[in-house]
C-alpha cells in the first residue's frame, strides 16, 4: 500500500519542484512587494507549496501538473510571507 502525502505537488518530480518553487517564490515576492533574493524565493516557494498543498488538501481542492502546482505554491508563498510580515513587521529581508 503507498502511502500518498496530501500536501505535495502531483505530477510534478523533484527538479521541477525546485522551478516551481523558485518561480512561485518570485511571483510571491512581486505580489507582496518583498525584496528576498533568489534564493530566499526559492526556499519561500518549496516552504509555500507545502502550506499551499496542504490547504488543497483540507479544502478538498484537486490540482496536478505544472499549473496548478504552481498555483498552489503561490498562494502558499503569499500565505508566508504574510504571516512572516505579521510576526517580524512590515519588511521581509
């Protein structure tokens, strides 16, 4: 029996992961109007689809694939950052 994570990206491999997470962690940063750098995109992007993911799940919403993968990692990354900025303030660094 597989035992299958709610919360991480169907359909989508591990480097791709990685892309969606940078890309995901871009848009995020534009959408908040951070200024993070790459790397911190990407790590916020990877940390976003998890919580994105893991939303999807609790709401019962079904996504796969590049789109809609990189759907939920946005919305996940916009979510931390938001709840990043309502703990440490009003600039993310």
């Amino acid at each position: 029996m597989r035992i299958r994570t709610a919360f991480w990206m169907p359909g989508v491999g591990w480097f791709l992961a990685i892309i969606i997470g940078a890309i995901a962690g871009w848009i995020a940063e534009k959408v908040t109007r951070s200024d993070m750098g790459i790397f911190a995109n990407i790590v916020i992007g990877i940390i976003g689809a998890l919580i994105g993911g893991w939303l999807a799940g609790l709401l019962n919403i079904h996504y796969a694939g590049f789109l809609g993968s990189l759907v939920v990692a946005t919305v996940g990354a916009i979510i931390l950052i938001l709840i990043y900025r309502a703990i440490r303030g009003r600039t993310v660094a």
